[in-house]
C-alpha cells in the first residue's frame, strides 16, 4: 500500500512530468564571472526533466510531457531522455522555430550562484492543450506539474487541462511550486495560477517564498507555515511540504504528522539542484510504498548529493548509491528527519 | 430571506459585473446589410453593462469592475453609467491607448441578425488584477463574471482574481458564460477558463452551446442537460440555468427542483439582447427573495421586452413595467413557467 | 504636353493611389462633443481614398492599390469604388482579419475639430510588398505614395517597393505626406522613412510641420522653406509644395517658379478635408496640362469646396462645379494665385 | 591619396561598423552533430564585429555603434572590444531585457558546417534611431553598415539613419550585404532594404546570391554580374565586390577595372569566417591607401588564414602575420589576383 492511497498501482507508468526540458551550460572554469568563463558542458536541465531523470535512475518508469525544439538541441534532449528510459512518446516539437531553453550558470564560489536565462520564444512554453491527451494522463500513477508551466500561455492551458484530466481520472496530482522569475507578468498573475493549481492538488511542494507567492491574492502570505499547510489540506492536499532553504524542510501530512528534515551537512559545489534531487527521491519513497519518514530522508540524501555534483541532471544516482549515502551520513551525523508534535 | 441564502443582506451593493462595456452602433436603417446601412445610432452595450444597467432601472444598487477608454467614448460610458446610478469608482480608464470596444450591427431581418466587433486592443480586456480590490468585492451581495473577460490575458486573471476574493468572503458568484467567438485562441483555452470559474460559482447560466464548450475538455459536451446540471451542482452550483433559444430554457435548482421557461411569443426587432433583458429581471428577482419560479417569470418578461427593442441598454425597464408585462402577456397567453416533475 | 513632361500620356490609368481606404463617422449633431454625439453617417474616407474619389469624379481613371477588410465594411470599400468608376483590381481583401480603419470625427465647432480613431490591426496595413506589381505600375502616368502607408509594415514596404517600381519604369511619384501621429514609433523613424520617399519622389506636398518632420535627422527643420524646396528639387523633385494652413501655401517649381496660393474665403463647416479637394483638382489640373499656376487655382478651389461639406469624399465636385466656383469665387474676391519674384 | 578618394584622412576613427555583436559558442569536439557536442568555447562573432576586430588587430582605430545585453554576457562584450583597442562609447546596453545572440557552430567535417542561432529578443535589434548621433559619425573616415541591422526595426531605422548622417558629411559607406536568413519576413523586404542602402552607398560586397536579394524586386537578379555591378555604379558606388564561393571574388571599380580574386588554397577547418576577415584586410589596404589589387590580395590572405582557424574573432591576425602569410603562400602558389579585360 502506498502514502495515504495515493497511487493506483494498476497504472503502468509511475509518473509523468509536464513542463519544461532545457539546457544547462555549466562552466568548466568556476569561482570566476560568466563573463570570464570560456568553456561550458551541456547538460539536460529544468526542474521537471532532472526529477523523471532523477526518478528514471532509481528505477521508475516516467513519461513527459513538454516540446523541444525542432533542431539539434531537441534532439540532444530527445536521444538523452529515450537513453535513460524515459517515455518520450508525449514529448513533442516545437513547430513555430521555438527554441530549447538555455540556462548559463555562473559559480563564483560554492555558495554563489547565478543564472543567466534564454527563455524568449522557447520551446517548452509552446506546449499546447492539444498535446495532453486523456489516454496518456491515465497511463500514470501521478503526474507533475511544474508551476512554469503555468507562466505562459498555452504551456498554462495545458498544464491545466492536464490537472482536469487528472481529477476527472484518480490520477495523483503533485504540483512543484518551482518559481522562476521569468516570463510572469505581475505578482497577481502568479498568486492566480498557483492557486488554480494549488487548490486541486494532491501534494504540493515548495519554498516558503513560493507559497507566499501562491497565497498572496487571498491574504495566505502573511500567515504561519502551519496554518498556510492546513489551508491546503482543506482543499484536499495530502502532503505539503514547506522549505527553508539551509534550516531544512517541513513535510505536513492531512492526517496530522509533521516532520522537520534537516539537510545533509555536505560540501556544496554550487547552490541548485537539491531540490529536483530531493523529489526525485521522495517520491520514488513514496511510490515505492515508504513511511513518509524513510521517503523523506531519501529525498534529503540525494538534495545532498546534487548539491556536491556538476550537473543537475547527469548526476542523478541510483538507488544503492543513495541507500549507501544515507547509512554512511547518519553513521557521521545522526538522523536528520524528526517527528514534530502537535 | 433570499432564495437558498445566496445573498448576505448586510453588504451595501447588490451586484458588482465584471467585463466589457462598449459601444453598440445600431443601423437607423434596417432590413439591410450592413454596407448598405448609412446611418448609425449609438448606445453603451458588452453583456455585463447592459444587465447593470437593466438591474439600477429595477432600482438595485450595482457597481462595475472593468476599463474603458481614455477618451471621448470611455467619457460616454462613464457619463452613462452616472446617470444610470451605477457606481462607477472601480471603472477605470485604459492606459495603453486602447479603445472601447465597438459592436456594429446587421439587421437584414428580425430573425437574421449579425455583428461586426471591433476588438483589438480593446480597453475591457486591459482590466488588471491590480484594479480588483477586496474591499469592494467584499462591499457587494453577488459578483458577476461574464465570461468574455476570461479570454485574454490581464483580463482574465482580474477576473479569477475577483472569483477568489469572492469565495474567501462569502459573496455570491454568478457566471455568465457570455460566449463570443473573438480573441479565444483555442476550444482548449475556453473550456480551461470557463471549468475554473463555473468550478467554483454559485450560479452558471448559459445556452447549451455555451455549456458544452464549458465542460468540453473533460466529456460533458456528450452528456445530457440534467446531468451537465447535476455536474455543477456537484462543484457548489445552487442554480444552473441552460438555454435553449426559441425552445426557451430550463433552471435546475440545487434543492431538485426543474423549472422550464418557454419565451412570451412577441414580435422580434432583433434577434439579441434578450438574454442580458433575463439576466437583469431574473438577479433582480433573486435579490428580492422571490421564490425561484417567479424570478424566473420575470427574467422572461424582460427577455421578451428587450428583443422587440432598437438597443440592448437604453431599453431596459423599470418594475412597474415588466411588472405590467407579465399580467398582459398572461393574460393573453397563460403561464409561461412550469414546473417540471423528477 | 504637360507640365515639366511629368505625365506618360501613352499610360491607360492616370493616377494609381497606395494606401488607407479607411470609414468616416460623421455626426449629425455638430457643435458638441463626440461623447454627446449618439447619430452618425458613415463615409469612403483616408485620404489616399478620397484623392482617387476626386480625381474620378473629375473624370479621370484612377486606380489603388490597397487592402480591405474581408466584412461588410470592406464590401461597401469596393462597391463604393466601383460605383465611381475607380479601378478595384488591385484592392485586395485583408486575410488575418484586420478591419477597415474608422474616425469618428468631433465636431464642436467649425474651427474645433477632433477625432477619435480605430486603427489597430487595420486593413490598410497589411497591404503587403507582394499585392504590388509591375505591370500594374506600369500602367499609370502617376502613382501617388500617402505618408500613412509608411508608418508600419508590411504596408511600409509595399510603398516602397511601389517607389523602386515605379522610378525604375519612369512612372511619375507623388509623395502625399499626410502625416498621422498614430501607430509611428519614433520621430527618427518618421524622418527616415519620410525622407526614402521624398529622395525619390517628382512631386512633394504637405504642410510645413510635415516638412518638418521629414528633414528632421539631417537638420532641414531649422531652414527657411526656400532651402528645404531647393533640396528637395536637388534631389530629383520637380515640383514642391508647402502648405501653411489658413495662410495659404507656396509652390516651388524645379524650373524657379514660386507660386502663392491663398485660400478662397468660404465659410467652414469642419476644419478638415481640404486638402485631399486640393490635391485631386490640382493633380487633374497637371494631368490636364494646365499650367501651374492655372492647376493650383483649380486646387485650391476645390480645397475651399470641401471644407464647407459634411464629408470628405462624397461631397467631391466635378469639373463645371468647381470651374464655376472659381469664377463666381473670383468676381468676388479677386485672384488667388501669385507669382514671386525670386 | 586613398582609393579614389573615399576616406577624408583628417577624422580620427578608421571605421565604425554598425550592427551585431553577438557570442559564438564552437564545439571542442568537432566532426559530429550539435547533439553530439559536449563542451563549447565562448568567442565574441557576429560580422560586423568580427571586421572591428580585424581591423583592430590590424592597427586601424576602430568604433562601434550597437548594442549589447545587460547582463554578464554583454559584459563580456564589451570587455573584449575594450582590451582589443575599439572604441565602446557608442556600445550601448539593451534596456528591455535584451540577451546577447547566440551562434552553436555544428562542424560535422571541415565542408559541412551548420550553425544553431538564437536570435529572439536579442540586444543588437534592439538598436535605436536615438543611439545614433550625428558628431559620432563624422569623427570615421567610413562606417559599414551589415545588412543584418536592416532585418527588424528599429535597429533597421537606426542603420538608415547613420547611412544619411553619413551621406550628409560625406563619411564613406561600405554596404556588407551580409544575409541571415533569421527574422526577415519576406524576399521583398529584404530586397527593399538592401536597395534602400545599396542605392547610397560607395562600396557594396557580398556573395552573388546576396545581390540577387538586393535587386530581385527590380529584376535585377536575372542578369549578369557586370551589369549587376554597373548597376550599383550607376547609383554612386565607386567598388562592388560580388563573390563566388570557392571560385574567388570579382572586384568592380566605377573607373573600370575588374580584378577576379581566386582564393588561397589552404586547409580549411571550418567553412565560415573568412569573409569577415577579407573585409578587415581588404579594407585595411584600402585605408591605407594601397592600390586595389594589393588590397585584395591582403584580403584574400586574411580570409584564407581565418577558415583555418577555430574562431572568427580570435583568430584575426596582425598586419605582420598577413603580410608572412601572403609571400609564403605565393612563393608556394603564385599570384592570386588577375586585372580582367574588358
């Protein structure tokens, strides 16, 4: 049995992601200014594509939907992802000379980063209603949305219309908040989209920012991260989950349990992707059947072990390396997720 | 007490629209196409203008959420509503240059009618989040949407801005799906937007067109009437109205009861405006707390006064004279509500 | 012979015009403001438009190359020029929907007028570079360019491409600046445009704010008239002629010739209108193989004839109305036209 | 004495080209597909300002008027020309969020090259008519306008407005016809464009194809290479060079002389660049007052030695380098430049 009846297991795939593929170039030389790095690695990235690879790797079957562009990088993201097993049967071509996303990244020091965008006329945000289709949605256990999906028009009617059709089907909905500060053209427009979303959700995982993003229209930004939980069990999520950056997160669960999940005290090589490293595994725990504790501190692990790699992508481990990880951390530091009371 | 508790009796305003005004030109000569039409009457027109206007003639107290041009036909339209006793402190003027929207009309025969709209860059459509505040949706027994501001964006997101701060405070939604086959990009993106407010509205009214759009995405353009009904009295619908044009419409109370409405037979001028004659005697009706069926009857008395008329707006009467209607009518043509069994 | 050998007589067409065909609202209460305003007769307006309905009813054969919209409106574009004899072959219909452009004209006084217009996503500029073709050029003694058709592409290169057409064949260009401070990005970007033209042209006209604004980046805004004509003849343009409003204009020919011409003191109705009147009786007047000064009296006859009309296209006289005019006018009020000495 | 007298020695600035600068990105790996490639090295490139760059190295005082994003990337940019000696005062910062474009270089084999260019929203288009001032370009000798400034406005207006700022004070215009097939939206704009430059200016190069772009609408692309070059003589040009690919240039001077330019036959190692270094060298001997033939026999050298190499920026050579390059490859070779006959 699965997390509080989440997932049908009588679906063949465990997940699908809808949203955005793009990718990284990352630079060889670091601790310096992009404009004084000369040579970069490409790698598949955006959040949505690094959790099916992350969840691919750990064995999961996953699907996507999303639109690459019609040219060589599309198909670098198509090759890469039918390499890891991932189902690219939804994963369509932009058809209007859409580009792949680009995302630069500058690593002046290991707590440093930033991030230098192409996201005008991009590929994922082309992403039309007319590609989600019933049949496919209820090939899933769950599928995730990623909120920038919801930036743009159409990438936005789809991501809804595959939230209809999940609702419509049983089909788990997880809605990764993950903003972005492209693209949105006011604070309303986000608190709107995030609340559609948000609202018919069945987990839903973010930053304490991006709540307060979610809840601003409806006042939700000026209150506790208990009562901001609550509010969205009430409209029916079983799992919210609430970060803190460096303090760690706090997983809400509908029928009372609260857990605190401190991270892993590991060497940073750059300041992103533990997030998609820590929902890979927590909801590889989850589908896996998992207490949500144990999920928990699995996400937790491979947070860690993403945060110490080149990639967000290629770096995804499998499952007896992050098992290992774990045992050897607590062996060093102790156990990082704790039962909060009421 | 009002019909199923809809309207909080404390709140000042009756009823708040949000949506298009704009300009009707309606020919002086008529039964002629429309190049062939030289002279041109002009009158304040959009769906939710005329029903405010019809409801301030019945004497309610309403108010407007919505932009007009920064010029002399956006003063028209301020004037108007002045005069009309609309309060017209959230009706703001576009900043980007845009226009009122222009409607003009074909009137080839009384049964054959068609429009010509001039809607790029339109001043309605430029409404922002930003224009919709709290208070005032707060100051006001019902909202409604009509469904037109849902198709372009800042628009939209005012519109289900309004929708959400309505559900937080307890104001009565209405949706009017006032479709018009302008702007909308896809079947898709209609059925996306019209699904999130019908969701969450207290009543829906609409033709079955209009419905079938509305729940197309999901499969209940398939279904029938009673169970398309029944499908939005599931989401918190109280009363769902469904149009059938000359056939009349039916009113599908949350509580079981079916109401059938057949038009009083007069004689056509034109063959619109009937709908917005409904929906102003009908809210009126429901303000008052009439029993639903009497509502009803008035709605269509109005429907019926409204299409043998040369405008949508400057037409609309007041009590006694609706009231008047319906004894003659009646009394040369019997009942026109009835009551339908399960 | 005509003047300067401007005119091919060999050519069938004697003035093919290039761009807006647009529709005039006019009111029928006058001396109040648009607002105020509620009836309205709807006209042929532009001036391109009304220059090839002039120079018809003054029996010559123009043509235009332009587009309409595909609606009713557009129908009444080309069924008014059919029924004046203009040739429609090249009046082409917009394909994405665009619609006629429309001014509402306010009329608050005879020396007070305003206008509101419509000219987003406007028919007239889709006139696209491909609608213009050679042998249709070729078939004309004149093409004459209107400033508007510069202000956006596709139109902007449609002109243009009309322009390299017509010098290349050795068809006459009159450059008509009729400058509209609507859709323009920039002044830079109205110079320059402003100034492809005019390099090219063999007759120049508009006032001296238009002159203005054509000389503008190179400095020409700061000379005397005098110098602004001779760079303009130094440039290849026969004929110049800068209009100064109620004082009457001046035209320099390449020849050395200067000519003022004073307007006939009539009572005005509108403050506009004008002069498109003098462009059509002056063209016809050159195309005629008046002399000049005979062509300018012609002009400014008809200029005064037309701002004492309601419209600005169906008031054009023909030739024994104006001929008359202007020995009526004369008996009264003496000549018109003057020589300068240089 | 310069050739036929085209740089007024007396202005400090050599050259200052207008239009792109944007950012190549060429793999490390090569021979394999774009998808293949893992890891690219950053150089600066676009035409225009690979030829300041060459211009640079070769001694010459070179300027620039473009601009560049505001963000590290444009930061890059404009570090690069500062180190390389160019003059940045006229560099402007995009203001709308404008990214540098971006040029991924596919060397499948040293004859099959192919290039990925993002170019939505890039910072060189976004030049404006306002960034041009009229002191700046009378401190050059010449300014060279690519024909990729022309592709969209207002960069378009920008390069038209400097080209007649240019004629007005007598600076030299070199036309680069330069294509991109990116963003030009028909044959016939482009064709306006080129004509619009071409017909002003004193030295016109580009590939025969390239002057089939610039002449079609007039028919010009249907005739032979000497009447083509007469042509462009005809409307004030004094050199038009039209090249041929792997057959060499002919080089047309308005006194008559033709010389074909057969180019060196070295190694290529990518098939792109070598025009950018033709240009610099070709008008490097140019400026400094070389006969013809020795500049283009320079020019001819540059561009061998730049197809060689792994940029087009980088890579450009010092006048000593060349100068090697040239004796050593004819000792090998012979003499490369032949005087046609008439």
């Amino acid at each position: 049995m699965t997390y509080m009846g989440l997932f049908d297991s009588e679906r063949p795939l465990d997940l699908i992601a809808i949203g955005r593929v793009a990718l990284d170039f990352n630079p060889l030389e670091m601790n310096c200014t992009l404009a004084e790095s000369s040579t970069f690695k490409k790698y598949i990235g955006g959040s949505p594509a690094n959790i099916v690879v992350g969840l691919s790797r750990l064995g999961k079957k996953a699907g996507f939907i999303g639109r690459v562009a019609a040219d060589s990088f599309g198909d670098y993201a198509v090759d890469y992802f039918n390499n890891e097993g991932i189902d690219t049967s939804h994963l369509f071509r932009a058809e209007n000379g859409e580009k792949m996303g680009l995302t630069f990244t500058e690593i002046k020091s290991p707590t440093e980063s930033s991030i230098l965008m192409y996201r005008e006329g991009v590929a994922d945000l082309a992403l039309s209603p007319q590609d989600v289709d019933e049949e496919y949605i209820c090939s899933a256990k769950a599928i995730l949305i990623s909120g920038t999906a919801l930036c743009k028009s159409p990438s936005r009617e789809a991501a809804i219309k595959a939230l209809k059709l999940a609702k419509k089907n049983g089909v788990t909905v997880i809605f990764d908040i993950d903003f972005r500060d492209y693209i949105w053209k006011s604070l309303d427009e986000i608190s709107v989209y995030y609340q559609t979303v948000a609202e018919q959700s069945d987990i839903v995982i973010g930053s304490r920012e991006e709540f307060d993003l979610t809840g601003r229209i409806i006042g939700l930004d000026k209150e506790d991260d208990i009562i901001v939980a609550r509010f969205w069990h009430d409209k029916g999520n079983k799992l919210v989950i609430i970060k803190h950056g460096k303090e760690g997160s706090v997983a809400y669960s509908a029928d009372g349990a609260r857990y605190l999940v401190k991270p892993f005290p590991v060497k940073l090589l750059k300041s992103f992707g533990g997030g998609d490293g820590y929902a890979s595994a927590l909801f590889y725990g989850l589908l896996e059947g998992w207490p949500l504790d144990r999920a928990l501190e699995f996400g937790s692990a491979e947070a860690a072990m993403l945060v110490a790699a080149h990639s967000c992508s290629a770096a995804m481990p499998g499952v007896q390396t992050v098992t290992d990880f774990v045992e050897s951390e607590k062996a060093k530091f102790g156990e990082m997720v704790f039962k909060l009371d009421d």
